[in-house]
C-alpha cells in the first residue's frame, strides 16, 4: 500500500507539469494587467494603469506561468514608481478536477529581474523541486475571482 502511494505521488508529479497540452501563459496574459494595476494601487499608491515592459514568461506548463516585468505607475503625490514584478499564475490541479472547471490562482510580488542564465537556474530549480514547488506556489497564491 506505501509503494502505491508513493508510485501515484511519483506519478502527480511528472504529470503536473506537461508542456504537451500547452501552458498558461496565454491564460496568464489575460488576467495579470488588472491584477497588476490593484496590487500596485494597494502597495505603492499608484492611480493610473501601469506600464508593463519586458513582459516574459520564466516558466510556463499546462499547471504554472511565472513571468517577469517591469512595471511603472503614477502615485498619488504625482511621482512615478517603477519595480521589477513576478507573476505567479497557478491552476489548482484538485479544485479544477472537483468543480470540473479550471480553478486559478496567482500572486504578485517583486523581485530582482532576472537574465537569461538566471531564468535557466529558475526553472531548473522548478523541475528539480517538482511537487514541492507546485505545492508552495499553490500555498503562496490567492484565488482569482471569475
């Protein structure tokens, strides 16, 4: 009985993650610019849209999009605030299955941007933590409203 919980653990976790049935980041695109704009009105006082560039997903699979951006808004003293955002945009695996409907989750924070060697280490540092890095994503995100 514990191999088989251990083989079906095994077995969640190379599927969580399946570049095959294509990723979030499309998903993640739609929902982040009005995330962004509530998370920057709540933590930097900010008043107008912001402005996205460099938009780029670091990982993305069929259960996790991560992207990278710099953002900059307007706060309410009229000066311009400027930070390198992540983005964690999550699908609970067990909700969706539940409600047999996509249930997503995500969270904004900062972060330093990262390069092109950085990314790599990232995501490699995604896939070596497997389930336990989909689990603290799930932990640390909060659900979307839809």
């Amino acid at each position: 009985m514990k191999r088989l919980c251990i083989v079906i653990a095994l077995l969640l976790a190379l599927c969580s993650c399946s570049s095959k049935k294509g990723g979030l980041y499309k998903e993640a695109v739609k929902v982040f610019p009005q995330r962004l704009e509530a998370a920057m009105a709540e933590y930097m006082e900010t008043v107008d849209a912001p402005e996205i560039t460099g938009l780029e997903p670091i990982y993305d699979c069929d259960s996790l999009c991560v992207l990278q951006c710099k953002a900059t808004g307007t706060d309410i003293h009229g000066k311009k605030r400027s930070d390198t955002v992540r983005y964690i945009f999550i699908k609970d695996n067990m909700l969706s299955a539940f409600y047999n409907r996509p249930i997503y989750l995500d969270h904004i924070t900062g972060g330093k941007y990262l390069n092109k060697q950085e990314k790599k280490e990232y995501r490699d540092k995604i896939i070596a933590n497997g389930t336990k890095q989909y689990s603290y994503f799930l932990g640390t995100c909060e659900p979307i409203d839809r």
